[in-house]
C-alpha cells in the first residue's frame, strides 16, 4: 500500500555555543557531559527519544535537563546563547558555517538518528507540485548523502 524511499541517515551530534568550553576539546567521552546543563527536547519526541537512548546505549543514566522544550527556535536561541549542551540531528540543526553560533562537541555518539525519506500511497497519483518537490529534495538530499557532517 506504501512505497518508501529512504534518502540518507542523519546522524547526531551533541552541540553547543560556539563559546562553550566543550566545543574546543579536542576529544570528550559522553560521561564527562553527564553533569553539564543540558537543554533537551521531550522525552516522548522522537529527539527526546533518542537522546535517552544515546545515554543508555552508553551505560549511562540520562542527564537531568535544566530546560525541556519542544520548540526549536526557543532550543537553539537558548543553546547558541546559554552555557548548553544538546543532542540534535544534523537535519534539525542551523547550518553549522564558520560564522554560525552553534559547533558540535567532539564526542561520539553510540547510535544514529536513522532514516529520513519519502513515504506515498502507491494508488495516489502524484500532482506536477508534488513530482517537483521530491525531484528537488532527492537532488538536495543526495548532497547530504554525498558529504556527510
């Protein structure tokens, strides 16, 4: 009845201001974040789940959040501003350029954010706008694919 296409795996990073301090080590393992202040997206989101699920993958017990929110322009306001830490995937977060205010933190994650793709009906014949918009994010996302974060 579906037909689906996946178009790349994200991938998560833990991320910071760029004047955090953990954004300029050079290495750092998960466990040395676990009393930091981290900034988290709800438990039942599926960012907030897979956040939990880096912590438990690693042995670890999941970080208390000093601030939950579900909005994203509030999460990366506060996260660019503040003294945070965050676990996002690269398709959620700002462009990380030179000049931007966000940099991830150099440690590995245990697991992957997981497929992000085009799910239709099979039956449903496509509109021209339609056909368009996944020719478009198939280019778009084929540069993802091809440069990875």
């Amino acid at each position: 009845e579906f037909e689906t296409e996946v178009l790349y795996h994200d991938q998560l990073f833990v991320a910071a201001g760029s004047q955090n301090h953990w954004t300029r080590k050079a290495r750092v393992n998960l466990a040395d974040l676990l009393d930091g202040p981290w900034l988290l997206t709800p438990r039942d989101s599926e960012s907030g789940r897979l956040a939990a699920e880096a912590f438990r993958t690693s042995g670890l017990n999941v970080p208390r959040a000093n601030i939950v929110t579900s909005s994203l322009q509030l999460h990366n306001h506060l996260l660019e501003n503040g003294p945070f830490l965050s676990i996002l995937p690269a398709s959620i977060l700002p462009p990380l350029t030179k000049n931007s205010s966000l940099r991830t933190v150099a440690v590995s994650l245990p697991i992957q954010a997981g497929p992000v793709g085009i799910i239709r009906l099979r039956s449903r014949r496509l509109s021209s706008a339609a056909q368009l918009f996944i020719e478009i994010t198939r280019l778009l996302t084929g540069s993802i694919q091809a440069n990875p974060a």
